[in-house]
C-alpha cells in the first residue's frame, strides 16, 4: 500500500477499488452502536441498534416525513386498528442503522465524491413501538460502470434488521455511487482553490412564479389518506393512480429536521452530538486534518457532513448548491402507499432509485401508477429467526415517480403492497419467510421488483 504523499489519484483509486472488494461479504463495522461506555452490546453481532422507537421517536420520524398519519402519531388511535398499537412507518428502520457502506476508509478519505443513490426494503411484520433491534450490515456487490462524466462505483450493501425476541422484521438493500474526482488528488478533500473545477451539475436555485406557487400549494392541497376505510384487492385496477404526494421547497429546516433523528444516535468513535457542536468537531479535524473540509471564506476546517447544508462546501461534493440526503428520499415514497393502501394494506416490498439530487428549493412531486396483481404464495421456516409456514397473499404492484419543478425525474421506484381480500380475508402478519432469505442482487431490486 502506497503512502498518500506519494500516490496519485489513479493509484489510490486503484487502492480504494481493491480495499472495497476485499470487504464483500465480511461485516462491516459503519454505524455500530457507540464505543463504551456507552451502554451497549459491542458484538459480535448481530448488534445492539442503539435507537429505541419508543413514542415519540415514531412521532417524530413521521412528522420529519410530513407524515401525520394517526397510525404513527397517535398511540390511542393505535389501539383501535389490527395492530393494537402506535406502529411506525416501515421506512424507520434505516434511520435504526444507516444502510449503505462507504467501502475502504482511511483516515485522510479516498478521492471519492459518495452519493446515496438508493433503497430497496424487504418487509416481514409491522413496527411496533416499543421495538429495538439487533443488526448486521455486510457488502454484496462493487458494480463498476462509466457515466456520462466519468467512472461510476456502485457499492451495494445488505442489511438485517432483527427484533428482540429474535424475528427479522426487514431486509434493506442499499445502493452507495462512488464518483472518483481528480481535483481531490489522493485524498478525500481538495484544495478549496479548486472548488468548482469539476461539478457534476450546473444549477442554480430555482425562482417560483406566483403561479408556480399556486400550482404547488393545489398540490398539496389534494393529498388525501383512507386510513380506516379498507381498499380491498378486487377494487384495484391496473391504471389506477396514486398521489400526488407534493412536497414543498426543500430548505435548511428540512436538512435540521432529518440530523434531529439520524445523528442523535449517531455511532463510532464520534458520540452523538459530535458531528456538528463546535468544540469536539473542531478537534476531531485537528486529529484528522484530511478529513476536513476547509472553508473557502475563513479557512476554518468543517466536517464532511457539511457539505450537504452549506452553499460554499457543497462544491467539495461537486454539487452547486446545497442537497438533500438520500436515504431520507427513499423514505417519503412509503407515504404515497400508505395513503393509498390505508390502515389495512401491507407494504411489503419499497425502493427508490436517486438519480439526480433534490437542491435547496425543489419541489419533489411523488406520483404511482398500479402496474400488476397478483395472489402470491409466501413459505417459511421454523428454523430460528424465520416465520414458518405457506400463506396467500394479494399483491399490487405499483410503479412510482418523483420528479423535480422542472420536469426531472429524481426518483423513480416500484412497490409492491399486500391488501386484504374479499375473499382471502385480512392480511396475515408476519409474513412467513425463512431464516435467512435469500439476497436480492441489485440488477434485480433498482427496476421492476414487484
């Protein structure tokens, strides 16, 4: 392994690529739960999560969604559905642990500019409050392929989310683009005279006419939800529509709202709270100088995360404004469904592909069309951590759009929803599947999986 004062960006590109395969398959250690002594199980794992989804967690989450669904809100309301109790959206379980991993990681970076680039969740049983959970997180896949500005590295790392009395609840698929950048030389930062060499994009924040805002705001004004009034399968017709879901000019709030969940349990050698309170962010750059980024105006050394919020740090990831986080982004589509589905309806499988950032001030526009039905035969195992058994359900497979104010699409998806019957009756929970299910590969999951 070459010393990074004497390698060149090829070469540590090189390195990075080899460093990152060798992992597949192994776990990996990203987003464990705190080092002692902090209170948790250290391993082996799979490990202790260290979010509990207590009430207000679920709340919260939601509410940081716009989602004021009852169902996630309003633990009395709760009572009175088949669960018997407040449940969380599904989507809650990749804020537990963060899904993607960020492949070879030394302490000065590898000259890599990281996007997540998308989600696909499995579903086995609702998410109750009260859950905490128990994890894995290995990589499957490092799928090299060429862009229109360059190489691309898609790293594709599966998770496993398992309860306490041992039950795997959901399986993620997460999608991570590597984007190699010589203007970082062969670290992960650069110097800030080259900010803005080499951006991916060109766009500035975009201006609203008063008709444009009025378009908006009809939007979201036509968002409606069923809740408790059941959608029964034999009513679903191919062609029937979903949405809109319009979500207003993503903004600074927006980005806060997300960190007050996702880093208050945060992990690692950096404690919750370090990601950004001055005094340990600023020591934790002192100790890793090529990890910061330095601010082009006062010099001052700031932590990568910054780069998403911060109009003047956000061209060390090669984008001209401020962006969204994506895993966030393939979290909102699951209120389009449930919408849609009510209170009685099952989202079994959902994934959102990203294929352009959300920039301060776009309007996302989520939309579904219903694109299959099928019954289909789910079998399981008594074999420790699966759910045995042979059980019928009634699929709906349902393709989903997220465009941008200007005609973009962002995010397109699929998911497949279980509803209740007429004739097969309600649908049964948990879903049975074996102990391990099988891995999906990620030519299958980032298209049609219905």
């Amino acid at each position: 392994m070459s010393t990074t004062s004497s390698q060149s960006f090829e070469e540590a590109v090189a390195e990075y690529i080899d460093e990152s395969r060798a992992q597949i398959d192994q776990e990996i250690m990203e987003n464990i739960p705190p080092w002692p002594p902090a209170p948790y199980e250290q391993g082996p794992p799979p490990f202790e999560a260290a979010l509990r989804l207590d009430s207000e967690i679920i709340s919260a989450f939601a509410k940081n969604l716009g989602d004021n669904n009852p169902l996630y809100s309003e633990p009395k309301y709760g009572l009175n559905t088949r669960y018997g109790c407040q449940i969380a959206p599904g989507v809650i379980v990749s804020s537990v642990r963060y899904p993607t991993g960020h492949g070879a990681q030394r302490p000065e970076g590898y000259p890599v500019a990281n996007f997540y680039s998308g989600t696909a969740f499995e579903f086995f049983d609702a998410i109750r409050v009260g859950s905490k959970f128990r994890t894995t997180k290995v990589p499957k896949e490092l799928v090299e392929k060429q862009g229109s500005k360059g190489a691309l590295l898609f790293l594709i790392t599966e998770l496993n989310y398992w309860d306490y009395h041992g039950d795997l609840l959901s399986k993620v698929y997460s999608t991570q683009i590597q984007i190699p950048t010589a203007t970082m030389g062969a670290t992960r930062s650069m110097d800030p005279a080259r900010l803005g060499e080499h951006m991916l994009y060109e766009r500035g924040a975009h201006n609203y006419t008063t008709q444009n805002i009025q378009d908006a705001l009809g939007g979201i004004k036509k968002k409606t939800r069923r809740g408790s009034v059941t959608l029964f399968w034999e009513d679903v017709e191919i062609g029937d529509e979903l949405g809109p879901l319009v979500l207003p000019p993503w903004t600074l709030q927006d980005q806060l709202a997300y960190h007050f969940l996702t880093y208050a349990a945060s992990a690692g050698e950096e404690m919750p709270g370090d990601v950004y309170a001055f005094e340990p962010a600023y020591h934790n750059m002192r100790r890793w100088p090529g990890r910061a980024r330095i601010h082009p105006n006062t010099y001052w050394p700031w932590t990568p995360g910054n780069e998403h919020e911060d109009a003047v740090l956000s061209p060390y990831r090669t984008q001209p404004l401020p962006f969204d986080f994506g895993l966030q982004r393939c979290q909102f589509p699951q209120q389009l469904l449930t919408n849609w589905m009510g209170d009685d309806g099952f989202i079994r499988r959902q994934q959102a592909s990203l294929r352009r950032p959300v920039f301060y001030s776009d309007i996302t526009t989520y939309t579904g069309e219903v694109v299959k039905k099928s019954v289909v035969v789910e079998k399981g195992t008594d074999k420790s951590g699966g759910i045995p058994g042979e059980q019928e359900y009634y699929a709906v497979g349902i393709r989903i759009h997220g465009f941008n104010q200007i005609g973009e699409e962002q995010s397109p998806g699929t998911a497949t929803v279980y509803l209740p019957s007429r004739e097969g009756g309600a649908v049964k929970l948990p879903i049975p599947h074996p102990e391990k299910p099988p891995y999906v590969p990620f030519e299958t999951f980032r298209t049609d999986w219905f």
